[in-house]
C-alpha cells in the first residue's frame, strides 16, 4: 500500500507485559496498514525499565508509529502481586501519560483523534474524554476472556458465595460454560480481596469507552463474539461496538536465537519437532522442571525447548538473568539428548519456529498470542496453563475448538514424566492428531481469510478507522 501523509493522530497506552505491548504494537500496524492515514504514538507505563524484548520489537516500526515510555515506576514501591504491581504502577503512571498527552496535543500537526487503551490501563479512559478523544479498549485476549471481564458486574450480582465453590458451571452467554476453578485464579481465587476488588472496580470503567476491539476473528468464536454484540445494553452500553480485528500475531524477526534455532530445524524432518515454551514470563518449578525433561526424553520424540530458570512465580520477562538456565536441567539430560532434542535458555523466536516446516506440535502455556500463532500457523497443541485466564483458554482449544489435547496433573498440581511422554506421543503420533490436524488446518485458512482484503477483521479495522476519523470533523 502506497504511505500517504497522516491526516489522524491516534494514541495508545497498554500495561508493562511484553504480551500485552508486543500484541498492541502488531495491531496498530494492521491499523495503519488498513487506513493509511493514521499515525500512532504508544505511550507506555513502564517498570523500572522498558522491557528488553519490545524495545527490540521497535527497531522494525514503520515511520507513522512512535514508541514512548513515561518515567518508570520503582518495582520497589509496588506490591509483589503481579496483576496488582500492573494497576498500582499504571495508576502512578497516569499524571505523566496526561502531560505526554498535553504536549503531543500542542506539538501534533496532526489532530488527535482516539486513544487505544488496554483493559488493565483502564483510568486512562478518563484521560480520553478530558482531551474529548474517542476511546477503544484493545483485548490482547479471546472473546470469551473479554466476556468474562465485560460481564463481571452480572455475575458479581448472580453468583453467590466464592466462585472457586460454585458448583454449576458459571454460563456466560455465548461461552462455553466454565468451573468455577477455571477462572483466572489471581482474580477470582478469592472475591473478598484487594484483586478480586480492584477487578472489579475496573470493569465498571469500560463503558467509558466508544467500542472494544478484540483479538479473535469470527470464525474461531462465533457465538461468543455475537452474544457480546447482542447483549451490549446490559454490560457496556449499546452505543458501544464490539469489533473483532485479529488475530493480530508477532511478525518481527530477527529476534534472539534466531539463527540458531532455525538452523537446528533445518536439519529436522517435516512435523517432527515439538516446541515447548511457556510464554514472555512463564517458569517452572524445579521438581516440575525435571519431570519435563524426563518426559520429553521419554516421549522419544524431537523437542525445541525455552527455558527459564525455576520459579514459583511469573517472571516479569526479565531475560537478562544471572544464570545460567540450562544448569537446572537433570543430570546428564543434555548429553542423552543431543541427538534428540535443543533447549534453549530464556527466548526464541516463536513464530518463526511455529511457521518452521519441522514444527509439528507445540506444548503451550495457552497464553492468546502463543494460541493465535499456533493457529494462524497451523500447529497442533499441548495445552499446560499455567496462570492468567490460560485455563479458560485451554478449555477454547480442548473442549471448544478440539485443537489441542491436555496435559493432566496430579493432586500436587506436578505432570509427571509418563504422563508427558504420553501426551506427547498422542500429539504427534496418535490416532487424534488426524482429526487435530484437519480442525487446526480450518482455523488456520479462516484466520488468513480474515486477515484479506474483503475478510471480517480487515473490515472491522476499516470501520474502527472511518469511526475514528469521524472525530477530527467534529
Ligand atoms: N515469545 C517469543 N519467544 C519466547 C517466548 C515468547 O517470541 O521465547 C512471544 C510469543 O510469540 C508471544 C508472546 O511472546 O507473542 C507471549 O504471549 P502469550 O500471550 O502467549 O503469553 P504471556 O507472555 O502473556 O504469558
């Protein structure tokens, strides 16, 4: 598409999770790749610093998107608590994202038209109505995720009693319904805490926005998508449109280990290797650490493995550790293994190796972006959640769209060794992967259809546009 001279000026602001930042930068360059009269300028709230893997994302930005970080906010001043850490930082964050906004006002030669928010740096809502912008919540997340958030204030009112006790399924319409166990577990584990509170609190912002975007196209959740359309009256506000735009995936190169990952792959043959990898923050412990590797020995079958050092908790995407990961692993793993498997420690890039001939399988955290990879690329999944919504997404995978198989897990919450070579030989070579496969090959053509020209998504990205210049006429 030829570049024109931006006539809109569009802002973006989201939370310090690579996922979350790396997922919005992707969509503000299907924005401008869809109405090439936009420019964009993200400005992000940042944790002691920005995080290393989406400063690397920026070096491959086209000239009409600019990146910014406000000051950042001392890790040390916030709760340990990650999803708290995110709204306590984010809410330090607001009076310089509001003089960012003063000045990018009075220096634009382009007038400021919308803001893209992400659900967690929802108080920026209100900055956008102070500056009379049009606003739009972004949902790195599925229809179903997006639903739970956007239905919270219901529920709270129809559920009685902890969620995590709740006996029938919760029914969410459109969804598939869910266990009370299911839910996001930092959230909903208990509803007399300070996140259950703050959830809350922040869901009943949202229909400050004009519309929500979500990362989902039709066909992979169809019902979901249209039950959110139709029941907007009661959970946002019926001026409110909901628009599917994805699914938006990492197409950056260049990334860390690059090179040596692909070169281990060449030398695979086709659908043989399985990927193994938890996400941008995703660890294990040490225990579980070794009953993986045991496993993926005893599968038999070639793995290609991101680790990361043993923790209990998320790993904010700091890669830049003290040690060194591979020490962890059982003794003498790496050498019985050579001919079998590769690991690599912190990162790799994981839609080149999704998109990699050799690649037949990939045994996910279920965090969304890596789901979406997986399908727009065609890749068969073992699903192994670990925090966040993942276990509303495996339910997607398994349960819903038949994409995936589970790990399962003993009463100490540890998958041990047989039962991973098990599920690994299932996925790769079992009876399932046929009819896996052939669901996984429909998801995959509905995914690139979306993404065409006339395809659903593009359209919705093209109406959101239209929309959003409507604005600068006012
Ligand atoms: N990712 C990557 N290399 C890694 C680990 C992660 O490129 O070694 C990317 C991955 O492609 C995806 C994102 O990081 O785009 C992870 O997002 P996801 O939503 O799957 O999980 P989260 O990081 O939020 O747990």
């Amino acid at each position: 598409m030829a570049e024109t001279k931006p006539t809109s000026h569009i802002v973006v602001t989201s939370i310090p999770l690579f996922s979350h930042e790396s997922s919005v930068i992707e969509f503000c360059k299907r924005l401008i790749h869809v109405n090439n009269h936009f420019h964009v300028t993200c400005i992000f709230p940042t944790i002691d610093a920005p995080i290393p893997a989406t400063l690397k994302l920026l070096e491959s930005l086209p000239s009409t998107i600019h990146c910014t970080f406000l000051p950042p906010i001392n890790k040390q001043d916030l709760p340990q608590d990650v999803p708290l850490q995110i709204e306590h930082a984010v809410t330090k964050s607001m009076p310089s994202f509001r003089d960012s906004l003063t000045s990018l006002c009075s220096n634009s030669t382009t007038p400021l038209v919308a803001m893209v928010v992400d659900p967690f740096a929802n108080q920026a809502l209100e900055i956008a109505k102070e500056f009379n912008l049009l606003s739009f919540l972004y949902f790195p997340v599925s229809s179903m995720t997006t639903s739970l958030h956007l239905y919270l204030p219901i529920l709270d009112q129809q559920v009685l009693g902890q969620y995590i006790n709740h006996t029938d399924p919760i029914q969410i319409p459109g969804c598939i319904p869910i266990h009370g166990q299911d839910l996001p577990p930092t959230f909903f584990q208990d509803r007399l805490s300070i996140a259950y509170e703050t959830i809350l609190r922040q869901t009943k912002r949202f229909p400050l926005a004009d519309g929500v975007l979500i990362n989902s196209f039709s066909k992979m959740e169809e019902s979901t998508a249209r039950a959110l359309m139709e029941n907007r009256d009661n959970i946002i506000n019926n001026t409110q449109l909901v628009y599917l735009v994805g699914p938006i995936i990492q197409t950056g190169s260049n990334q860390l280990n690059e090179s040596l990952c692909m070169k281990w792959l060449e030398n695979q043959i086709p659908n043989s290797v399985l990927y193994v990898s938890f996400g941008s923050r995703g660890s294990l412990s040490q225990e579980q650490i070794n009953e993986l590797a045991l496993g993926l020995e005893l599968s038999g079958q070639k793995f290609l493995w991101v680790l990361r050092e043993p923790s209990n908790f998320e790993n904010l995407g700091d890669h830049s550790a003290k040690t060194d990961p591979l020490q962890y692993l059982p003794n003498g793993f790496l050498e019985r293994t050579k001919e079998q498997g590769l690991v690599i420690s912190f990162w790799a890039p994981q839609t080149r190796i999704l998109g990699h001939i050799s690649t037949g399988g990939f045994l996910t955290h279920c965090g969304w972006n890596s789901i979406l990879e997986s399908i727009s690329l065609g890749v068969p999944m073992i699903t192994w959640p670990l925090f966040g919504e993942q276990r509303l997404n495996t339910i997607l995978l398994v349960e819903g769209l038949k994409v995936g198989l589970k790990v399962k897990f003993n009463e100490n919450g540890i998958a041990e060794r047989e039962e991973i070579a098990k599920v690994v030989r299932d996925l790769m070579l079992g009876e399932e992967r046929i009819g896996i496969q052939q669901r996984i090959e429909e998801l995959k053509d509905a995914a690139a259809s979306a993404l065409e020209e006339d395809g659903s998504s593009t359209k919705s990205l093209s109406q959101l546009g239209t929309k959003m210049e409507s604005n600068a006429r006012k």
